[in-house]
C-alpha cells in the first residue's frame, strides 16, 4: 500500500512558478516508478513527468519539458514537480502517482500503469 498527498497548488500569474509536492508514505519510498498527471475541465487526463526509482531516468510531456523539473527525495519520501513559466493552459488539477506492480526501473508514461493516486491539487495560471 502506498499513500499519496499533493500540496503546493495555487493560483499564479502566466510566468510564475509554482512547486508541487507529494508526500509518500507505506511501502518504502524508493522501490518504484512515480508520475506526475494532469486534468483540465473536461479534457482527459495527462500525463506530465515520471522518474524512475532512482530518479536518475527521467521523462517529461512535450508541452512541458524544459519548463517543469520533476525530483524525488528519498530522505524525506517526497516526490517534486518545480513548475516555471507557467502559462494559462497549464492550468488543471495535477495527480501525482505511483507505480508498484511494473518494474521500478523503467519509467511510465501511461495511466494505467499506476496503481496509487493522489487526490489532487488545483494549479491555476492567469493571463
């Protein structure tokens, strides 16, 4: 069992930066691949940024890389996602998660190889 509590959300100006947290707990920290997804009113879920157990294999969705840095800290079982010039359209409630069932090694970019969500925490981004 792994749970998953996002906090850091807000709301922030187009440029603006924000940095989501998601605090760990139950099965050791460490032992597997965690995510970060999306979802905006009535848009689907998306995916974001994923590490892997190390966090040394890293991958990022398109409309976010080089703006968004995803780290994890073993010492403290918390996952990060550091978000930088921010825009409008990265508005959206974001999940983070955990995948336990499939290797720890890989990283996942499909929601349905996570098995842990979060709640959720609403990032707003005005124009």
């Amino acid at each position: 069992q792994v749970q998953l509590v996002e906090s850091g959300g807000g709301l922030v100006q187009a440029g603006g930066s924000l940095r989501l947290h998601c605090a760990a707990s139950g099965r050791t920290f460490g032992q597997y691949c965690m995510g970060w997804f999306r979802q905006a009113p009535g848009k689907e879920r998306e995916f974001v940024a994923a590490l892997n157990w190390s966090g040394q294999s890293l991958t990022y969705a398109d409309s976010v890389k080089g703006r968004f840095t995803i780290s994890r800290d073993s010492a403290d079982n918390t996952m990060y996602l550091q978000m930088n010039s921010l825009k409008p359209e990265d508005t959206a409630v974001y999940y983070c998660a955990a995948a336990t069932i499939y290797g720890s090694y890989y990283v996942y970019t499909e929601a349905d190889r996570y098995n842990y969500w979060g709640q959720g925490t609403q990032v707003t981004v005005s124009s």
